[in-house]
C-alpha cells in the first residue's frame, strides 16, 4: 500500500446556511494526479483551499503528510511541503518570468534553483519576459514552476487550465502529465471531463458540496457509464431487426445507422461473430463510454465549457 | 528578516518599473514643489499688481494738482504696483472692467476725490497752526510771571488771533476711497500697502519723522524664502500620501489579483509582508526627498540641507504612514473603495495639518482638529529638522510618530488577512 499524503475525513464547512462542502472523505496516495470533477459551486476550490490551510473548516478534519491543517505548528510543516497553482493564478505584471519565481522561492528556505524549474517547465527563452507579456498558457506555466519551486511532494492545481485555448490546454496537461513522472502526487481540480479522464489515475466526481463518486476513470466508466455501443455505418432496417430479434436494445437511426447497446465484452464478441457470419462488409464502429456519460448519469446534467451545470 | 527583504526588492521593483507608479510618487511632487515655489516664491505677487488709479483732484486748466500727483508718486515707488490711469470723466468702475485687457485680473481702484489738494494743505495748516499755538501758548504760560502788564497783553491778542486764524481752517478731512473685489485674495495685503503711504505722506506733509522704526529679522540663522517653508510640507505630504493613497491601492490591487494569496500559502508572515511593503515605501519616500530637496535647491537655491535626524524623520514618518497604508488596505476589499478611502483621509489631512497653510489662520476647532492628526507631527518635525534644526522639537514630534508607527504595523498585522473566510 502506498503512503497516504492527504486524507479527508466527513469534511465540513459552512457559510452561513450554505454547507459549501458537505460530509466529504477521501485519501491522496503518495505519486498519483487525484482530479476534483465538478461543476462551479460544488465545493472544489473550498476543499483545496481548506488543505492549502487557506480557509478554516467547519467540521471533521483534514490532515496533509499526517500534519493538521487546524494547528497552527503542523500549519508551518505543510506550507513548507506543499506547492500551490491557485485559481486564476496572477503574479506582479512589471517583473520577468525569473523574478516572480524568485519571489515565490524566496519564502522557502530549502528550495529548488530558479533556472532548473524554468527549464523543467520549458520557460528558458522568456525567462527575462514580463509577466504582463505573457499568453495565458505561459502565464499557468510560469504559476505551476513558481509551485514547484520549493520542491513540494504534493502539488494542488486549482483550475489549472481554465479560460485557455486548446492549445494551451494542452500545453499545460504535457506540464501535469510530467509531474507525475517527477514523482510527485498531483491534487487536480477541473470543471472538464476530458481533462480528468486523461490526466486523473483517480476522479471524485464532486457536487453540491459532496462527492458522488470516487474511483479510477475507468472504474467510474465499467461502474456508471453504462454499455458499449457498436455501430454499422449505413445499415438497413432488415439488419436493424434481425439485430434486435438477437440482441434488444438497437435502433435504426435517421442517418441509416444501425446502433446496439452491448451489455459486456462476451455479448460484444457474441454481436461481432453474428456480423461476421452475415459476411457484413460495413463500416463498424465501437463506442466506449467516457467520464461524461458517467457524469451524466450520476449528476444528472453535464457541464458547460464555463463550469455551469446544464 | 530574508522574507521581508525578498518581498521589499520585489514590490520596489515592480513599482520602479510602473510608469504611472513613478508619475504620482515622484515627478507629481516635484511638478507641485515647482508650481508652489513660483507662486510663493517672490513676495507679493511676484511681479507688480495692477492698481487703477482715479485721479479727480484736477487744476483748472484739466492737470492733476502737484499734491494729488506728488501721491501718485508715492505710491509708484513702493514698487508693488503698476498704475495705471483712470480718466476723470468716467465712471472708474464700468471703465476698469472694460479694460482689464483680454486675460482680466483683479479690480483694485484708488480714487483720489475732488479738492484733495485744498484739503490737504488746509488739514496740514490746521495741523502745524495748531502746534505752533500751544507751544507758543506753553512758552508764554512758562514766561508769564515775568513779564509787565503791556508786554502780557502784545502776547495774548497776537495769541487770540492765531486762535482765531485756526478756527477759520476747516475741520473737512480729505478722502481716499479703495474699491476692490470681494473675493480678491490679495486685496488685505494691497489695502494696507496703499494705506501705510497714505500715512507715510501725512507724516512727512505735517513735518514729523517716525519715532518707531520698525525692523524685520528672521528668527532662523539663515535667510530663508518661503519655498523652504513649502519644501518639508510638500515632502511630509507627499509620503503621506503615498502611504495612505498609494500603498493601499497596491495593495487592495495585490489582494485582488490574488497576489496575496499565493503569497500567504508560502511559510510568508503577514508580518514579514508588512515589513517588506512598509521598507519598499521608506525606499521610495528617501528618494523622493533627495530629489525634490535637489530640485528645491536647483531652481530656487532652498537652504535646507538634510542631515542624519532628517532622514530619521523621513524614515520615521514613512514607516507610520506606509503602517497606515498597510491598515486602510487590509481594511478594504475593492481599488475602488481603497482609492476613495485613501482620498478621503489624506486631502482634510493634508490642508488640516499646516503643511501648506499655518494652523494660526485657521479656526480654533480646526487647530484642536489638526493636533490629533498624524501628519502634523510629521511635517513640525521634519521642518524643525530641516530648517529651524530645532533638536528639542523634532525628538518630541517624533516621539509621537514613532508610537503611532508601531501602532499602525500592529493594527496593520492585526487587520490584514492571511487566511479566508
């Protein structure tokens, strides 16, 4: 069993009469991108912040490398270990990309050297760039070297890549993916499926202040993501029926496709052999359920590509 | 004391490089230092005042009489004026207005009326007659005993008459009338310059010399001109100012931005952030000081030379200002509010304190409000350091500005959040 880095038992807190963050448990285990998914509101920023020992909680606890983030002492410990991109991270716009990591590094006393987080975040050729000059993607990347730059074991990223283009989006997720091959545990927090399918080794899909699952992405997908879809391109009616007589759950769709919901892998093989003995020369297709389906089904909305749940 | 250091090159820093930062903290003190010293600068006005002058005391053939003009003349040789002439057939006040010339100013008339000459000779002979009785009177009392019954009676016909011959000369005073606009702000000063020689002409017409003489003398050892007088206030507002206006924006901007809360996630100490700020601020208010006392001393040759207690005043009074700055910022949440906030502190400070105008003109409430207001130690002190070099009262000013410094720090920790709700 691996080291347990974070561990969050029935976390609670309250604003007033708003339980932001309601009964919320899970654990972080030591090298592993863990992904907070979930619309605006649902409680993500809250739970991070309460680690990042920035807010105070209302009920339960919270503890990060074993220390409490309600003591004052232990408080120190975790500040030194942890690195932070925080949501809509800004630095001081009239100081280079260098100069705002050293600012960041200065509160450390045992810290990486400037130039090789730089490098590791392949920010050399704009290391003498302001801040205030920079694209959105370089900007993240400028936030995640100043949060690697005490050398942290455990790295929250809070929205990291929010409001950037696909480009950069991209450009920030080869970022993330590198992390976690440096050894470090990853605490991410998104609003965009794909995003946790394909950076998370685990996703808690978080709403309304509680967590609906928790699990691999492809646990979450075989548990809630409901079946397979195999689909023949330009079918007809007669193959629609005979499939349906076999199989259920087909349909003959307006563009002529015919489209069978598959329980499990031996009906798939089963569905593929029927195909096969009708010498079926179409086009197929098979259709894996992602992180939305299994997000549709257990919210019940998806999320919109600004965080709302629709 | 590493964090404060890093935290103090970085906003110094990034204040040095921002253009508008630069603008309001320095060269919009020195512009101001410049535009003061130049209304200030050189006595009353600086150059010469207008003064209209009605002449209506005319000789039959339409020329001013010799005493009326002899006036004219005294007037001109203040100095202060230049006069100009108004016909006498006209009304002054329509005719002044029509000819101000085409950027305007101030209406200031003297009307010297009909018959001042008749007036004055007859006042002066009235005077002088009236002298000359009661002294011969006195001598002739004094003599009296010792003289015979014809003798007694020569004397006192010859004094009825000149009794007699004063009591002909009328009592009709001359008049001088000055007309002026309500709200002109130099009219008290031109009033008392027309009538100091109004008196100086009486004087010297009836024949008596000033027994006072009245002297002017510095109580400081050097000359001093009055943008000396401007140059600590200007300074002492203008680190408040930076303070209370600058600083509090920065920071409310910092804390927008969510500069301090990645900031506040690092081992970094609300404390330590203070300082950095606060020591960034007393960078900024030493330069600021050194150049505005070089250009004080470039354009208008100020006297005030800084030594080892002025710049502990300045350090001094930056860091009680830049402590409030840090206060009113961790105070409020928005630019916005953090700009009014400062505006509505800094301004009645900044004119309540004495730094531009003496508290001695002001009203006794606004003298009692003036005495809690921090400023006020701050610029009596910086002046007695830089000008008077008056020891005793920089220490006691400064005594209440370093405790009111330490105050601010602490209620500047106490009231900035490191953590959110």
């Amino acid at each position: 069993m691996t080291e347990i880095v974070v561990e969050v038992k029935s976390l609670v807190k309250q604003y007033g009469s708003l339980r932001a963050v309601d009964d919320v448990s899970f654990e972080l285990h030591d090298v592993e991108v863990f992904a907070f998914l979930g619309p605006n509101g649902a409680g993500k920023t809250t739970t991070v912040e309460i680690l990042e020992c920035l807010r105070s909680l209302t009920g339960g606890s919270a503890k990060v490398f074993g220390y409490d983030v309600t003591k004052r002492e232990d408080v120190k410990e975790i500040k030194k270990r942890i690195g932070v991109l925080p949501q809509e991270f800004s630095a001081l716009d009239k100081l280079s990309v260098k100069e705002n990591i050293d600012l960041i590094g200065g509160m450390y006393k045992k810290k990486l050297d400037t130039r090789e987080v730089i490098k590791l975040l392949d920010l050399e050729d704009k290391t003498k760039e302001r801040f205030e000059n920079l694209s959105g993607g370089l900007k993240q990347r400028v936030g995640v070297a100043a949060a690697l730059v005490n050398d942290p074991q455990l790295v929250f990223l809070d929205e990291p890549t929010t409001g950037l283009d696909p480009k950069a989006r991209r450009e920030v997720w080869s970022v993330i993916y590198n992390l976690k091959r440096l050894g470090k545990t990853v605490f991410l927090t998104t609003h965009y499926m794909e995003e946790a399918q394909i950076l998370a080794d685990r996703i808690a899909i978080i709403n309304k202040g509680k967590i609906a699952a928790i699990g691999s992405p492809q646990d979450l997908i075989s548990r809630h993501g409901g079946r397979k879809i195999l689909v023949v391109r330009k079918g007809s009616k007669e193959l629609a029926k005979t499939l349906q007589d076999k199989y259920g759950s087909t349909m003959f769709d307006h563009g002529g496709d015919v489209v069978v919901k598959v329980d499990d892998v031996k009906e798939m093989w089963q569905l593929l052999g029927t195909l096969t003995d009708m010498k079926m020369d179409k086009e197929i297709e098979i259709q894996a359920p992602t992180i939305e389906d299994v997000f549709l089904k257990i919210v019940g909305a998806r999320i919109t590509e600004e965080g709302e749940l629709k | 004391m590493i964090r404060p250091l890093v935290i103090f090159l970085a906003v110094t820093k990034s204040w040095i490089r921002s253009r508008s930062g630069l603008f309001f903290s320095i060269m919009f003190p020195v512009l101001l230092l410049l535009v003061f010293g130049a209304i200030f600068g050189g006595g009353v006005g600086g150059g010469a005042s207008t003064l209209f002058v009605q002449n209506l005391d005319r000789n039959p053939n339409g020329t001013a009489t010799q005493l009326s003009s002899a006036f004219v003349d005294a007037l001109n040789s203040t100095k202060t004026f230049a006069i100009k002439d108004v016909p006498a057939d006209v009304d002054s006040k329509v005719w002044t207005k029509n000819n101000l010339g085409p950027l305007g100013g101030n209406i200031r008339i003297v009307m010297i009326s009909e018959g001042f000459q008749d007036d004055v000779l007859n006042g002066t002979l009235k005077v002088r007659v009236g002298i000359s009785y009661s002294l011969l009177n006195t001598t002739y009392q004094y003599f009296a005993p010792y003289l015979n019954e014809s003798e007694k009676m020569v004397y006192e016909q010859g004094l009825a008459q000149m009794r007699q011959y004063n009591e002909t000369l009328s009592d009709r005073r001359t008049s001088l009338t000055l007309a002026f606009d309500a709200s002109d702000q130099s009219a008290a000063v031109i009033k008392n310059i027309v009538i100091n020689v109004a008196n100086a002409f009486n004087y010297h017409l009836i024949g008596a010399t000033n027994v006072i003489e009245f002297k002017e003398e510095s109580v400081t050892s050097n000359r001093y001109g009055a943008v000396d007088y401007y140059l600590p206030g200007i300074i002492a507002a203008f680190i408040m100012t930076n303070g209370i206006i600058a600083l509090t924006a920065n920071t409310t901007e910092f804390k927008r931005r969510g500069i301090i809360k990645r900031l506040s996630i690092t081992p970094l100490t609300k404390f330590d952030w203070i300082i950095g700020n606060v020591l960034s601020q007393t960078l900024l208010s030493l330069m600021l000081t050194a150049i505005m006392i070089l250009v004080g001393w470039i354009v208008f040759r100020v006297q005030a030379i800084p030594d080892a207690l002025t710049i502990a005043v300045i350090f001094l009074g930056s860091v009680m200002f830049s402590g409030l700055g840090m206060v009113l910022g961790g105070l409020v949440k928005d630019v916005e509010a953090a700009s009014a906030l400062g505006n509505a502190i800094a301004f009645p400070m900044m004119f309540l304190s004495g730094t531009y105008f003496p508290m001695d003109f002001m009203p006794s409430y606004l003298q009692s409000i003036a005495k809690v207001l921090p400023l006020t130690y701050f610029s009596d002190g910086l002046r007695y350091a830089l000008i008077y070099k008056y020891t005793e009262g920089v220490l006691s000013n400064m005594a209440v500005v370093s405790a009111l410094a330490v105050a601010f720090i602490i209620l500047g920790s106490v009231v900035t959040r490191w953590k959110e709700k």
